[in-house]
C-alpha cells in the first residue's frame, strides 16, 4: 500500500535494526527507553526478536520517505511463541543478572527489579490461543491515516490466513484515552492494569489494555458507530 506521503509494506529481513531502534526510541512512553533502562539490546530482544526472527511474515512497517517510520509486530501463532521464550528466557536472564550486578545504572536496577518483582502482576489478561499485535511508531510519522492503514493491512493480512479475532496491548494514560475511544475504532476492552515501573517519572497515571477486535465484524479500524461515514483507501 501506498501514496506520495508513506508506504505500508511487509517486514522485511533488512528492516531488522530499524524495528529495535524505534522499539528502543519510543520505549519511554514515546522517548528514549534509556532514561528508565540503558541496555537497548535486552530491551530489544525481549520485545522483537521473536517477530523478527522467527515469525517475520506477520510483521508489517510504515515506510516515510525510504526510511522505516514505525511497524506492527504481529504473531499467528502464540504456542509456538510460548516455545520460542522458554528457550530464549535462560540465556537473556543470565546476561541480564550479570549486567545488573556490574553494568548498570541506579534507574536500571529499579527497572529490573521492577521486572522481577511485578512485571508479569501487571500485565493484564490476553486471550489465550488468540493472534496479536504490538504497534509503534516515530511520535513525528504518527497520524491517523498512517495508523489506519498500518492496522488495516494487518487485519487484511490476518483474514487473509483465517483469524477470527485479534488482541492488542497499548499504553493509556487515563485522561487521554480509555474504553470508549477504543471501541469506536472497533476495539473491545478486555482488561487494564496499571503499569507503576512510570509513577518516578511522569505524574499521570500510565495504563496497559487489552483490546481485541472481532475481525469477522469487519477487518478496518473503525467500529459499527463509524461505518458507513469513512471511506477506505
């Protein structure tokens, strides 16, 4: 898919540092991940390295300019996710555990422990046996014809090999976004939990959902209160 403004295009082999630069750019509620944690390669291995490297054809990138701008991580198929971590999880916690003892700085030794301590507390409920997504983009190529075509791309992708549903799991902060702004993009709210590794650097409470869409109501972003009023490309 494209225009004059952006390309959206499957994950490419060479699109691979690229993907963990942005992981790794936006990880900070959109900033640099390197003011909570210093170590963008863990960080990015333990948040793309399975989409990249092992289910890359579920993959899709927002392309500006000749340069990749943001992308959907996505995966059909979560069992053999659930392998591919058990066997990764040894090796990742090891270099994590010496690095914290010798390497790291006092914001990514809160990060840590906060990982061992309460990360999987505070992730909330995803439905099992269910095809997923993780979309990130630059702050600056964000806009909502560029998001639209990403998800619908995916969502056409994920039709296309048979899904009936999809959950997503994305950072909200109460104020700005909640339940009913995902539903009218045809989103349902399954659960939300609050993230407190963010309470030491930003006042406003931060959020992580779980919304899903039923991709046999309709695989495009917009909900049945928008239909009919947008147009697609």
């Amino acid at each position: 898919m494209a225009d004059q403004d952006f390309i959206i295009r499957k994950y490419r082999a060479a699109d691979r540092e690229a993907v963990r630069k942005i992981c790794c750019d936006t990880g900070f509620l959109g900033k640099p991940v390197d003011a909570i944690f210093q170590d963008r390669e863990l960080f990015a291995d333990f948040l793309t390295a399975y989409y990249t490297d092992v289910e890359p054809e579920s993959s899709v990138v927002l392309e500006v300019g000749g340069e990749v701008h943001g992308y959907i991580l996505g995966s059909r198929f979560p069992k053999k996710q659930a392998a591919y971590h058990r066997r990764a999880i040894l090796p990742r916690a090891l270099k994590l555990l010496w690095r914290l003892a010798f390497r790291y700085n006092a914001n990514s030794r809160r990060y840590v422990w906060w990982l061992l301590a309460r990360g999987r507390k505070e992730t909330p409920l995803t439905p099992a046996g269910m095809a997923h997504f993780h979309i990130n983009m630059y702050p600056a190529a964000k806009n909502v014809q560029r998001t639209r075509a990403m998800l619908d791309y995916f969502f056409d992708y994920l039709v296309a090999n048979g899904e009936k549903a999809v959950y997503g799991q994305m950072v909200v902060f109460e104020s700005r976004r909640g339940a009913r702004m995902f539903a009218r993009y045809g989103f349902e709210l399954k659960d939300d939990v609050e993230v407190t590794k963010y309470r030491r650097y930003v006042d406003t409470p931060v959020f992580l959902f779980t919304v899903v869409k039923d991709l046999t109501a309709g695989a495009t972003i917009y909900g049945n209160d928008l239909r009919g009023k947008v147009t697609a490309k």
